[in-house]
C-alpha cells in the first residue's frame, strides 16, 4: 500500500511511501476499544474519604421514650450529626481505596488494537466517520517528507504556529482545524464541575524524535503531537474509535515500521 509524499509546502512529487503492512490489515473494533478502556482504567488512582469523616463529634442518643428520632445528637444542643442523614454526617456509601479499577488484557489482543487503530488511519471512510474533514482526493494518512523534522530551522522568522497552520491548509485541512477549535458544551451535570466545554479531537502529528518541531503544533486546538515511539492506541482512536486523522513524516514511518 503507497501513499504519495506531501513536501513541506503541501506539494505532492512523483515519490510515493509504502506503509507497512499493519496499515492494510483488517480493522478489530471490539479489540480497539478494549484495549482503549483498559488502558484509561488502568491509569485510574483509588480514591476516597477518610475512615472518620463526618464522625468527629461527641454524640449521643438519649434513648427511648422521649419522642425523639434515634439519630445521633451532639452533646448540649441536640442537633443531630454523624449519621448520613444529618449535616456534616458521613456518606452512606462513600467510594472505597479497596476497589480495583485495572482491567486486563492480553498481549496479542493489545498489539492487534494497535495494529488495528493504525489500519483505521488508512481509511478514509473511517477518517471521515470519526467527523474529521477531508477533500476528496485526500489520501490518508498524510506522509510528510523529512523537513517535517526540521521545521523550526526553516520558520525564517515568522511563528512556529503560524507555519504549521499554512503547512494544514496547504494539505486542505484548514476546515479540519477550525473543527478542532470549535467547542461545544458539555451535557449533563459535568458542565456544572469544571469541565463545561469540550473540544474534539484533530490531527495527530507523528515525529520520528521530540526536537523542536513539535512546538510548533502543541498550540492548535485539539491538535497532538507524538513521536514513533511513544504513538499508542488511545492516540490512534480516541474515546475508542478508530479512524483517527494522522500526519506523519516519512522519518517516523520509517520508525513505526521498526517497531512492528
């Protein structure tokens, strides 16, 4: 499977790049999306409250035969205090460090998620599935050559960011950014937590090395940056859908091919 190679002024040349051979197998949505959620669950920290919460009172009950409910009452005044239902009570079922968040999964099963998610990138129906925008004529993934790696040297003074937009609207992805700069508010109650807007994911931008290159997408919203190595699953397909928009450069290519 080729792809043509895009220069760094979005131009295509007679040069065309072989992807590997995990970019045309088939595309295991089940196995991405397990290995997805376990990848999230194995990252969660238990947590919860202290063991005296809420019961840092002297209390007591007075007994039968007053008239009174069997709550727990603080000493003098008779307000109630410690069981769940009062003021400053402890929680019924609060969340336990006991519990076990990890979920396993096998090493095949990971590395065909893996191989999955990037067979995903090769599909343009996928691609534009997930709601990124694409031209038509678009072949995906993007394969940029090697002065991808070399952009900060050949930004001859104007912004790093700024390059990188013209480098996105040459390749007929600047519909594509303002998708990932458009927010939309979150439902249910979690707009009421801190976390009322939410932002879709873009491009994700492959280097064969972390060596400045990268700041000069790290400010495009929903835009990210990784390297050969560090490229995972979860980068592939999102919230466990596969079929993410990848630009890489044919150094990291090169460097993915290794690595399978």
């Amino acid at each position: 499977m080729k792809v043509p190679v895009y220069s760094i002024s979005g131009k295509t040349g007679k040069s065309k790049a072989a992807l590997p051979a995990a970019f045309d197998g088939p595309v295991r949505k089940d196995l991405v999306r397990r290995a997805v959620r376990a990848a999230q669950a194995n990252r969660r920290q238990p947590y919860g409250p202290s063991r005296r919460a809420g019961m840092q009172h002297s209390v007591e009950w007075p007994g039968k035969g007053r008239g009174m409910a069997r709550t727990p009452r603080i000493q003098g005044n008779g307000r109630g205090a410690e069981a769940p239902n009062t003021v400053g009570g402890r929680r019924a079922h609060p969340p336990k460090t006991s519990k076990q968040w990890p979920q396993k999964i096998n090493a095949r099963e990971r590395r065909v998620a893996f191989c999955s998610a990037l067979a995903a990138t090769a599909d343009a129906t996928l691609v534009a599935g997930r709601g990124h925008q694409l031209s038509e004529k678009a072949t995906t993934p993007f394969v940029i050559s090697k002065d991808l790696e070399s952009l900060v040297a050949k930004h001859e003074g104007e912004s790093l960011t700024r390059r990188a937009q013209k480098l996105f609207a040459s390749l007929g992805l600047d519909a594509e950014l303002a998708r990932g700069a458009a927010r939309k508010v979150r439902a249910g109650k979690g707009k009421r937590r801190g976390r009322r807007y939410r932002r879709p994911k873009s491009v994700l931008v492959v280097l064969s090395e972390f060596n400045g290159a990268e700041r000069a997408f790290r400010n495009l919203a929903g835009v990210d940056v990784t390297t050969a190595a560090q490229l995972n699953t979860e980068m592939l397909a999102p919230g466990g859908d596969p079929g993410r928009l990848m630009v890489i450069s044919q150094p990291a290519l090169k460097a993915l091919e290794a690595r399978l």
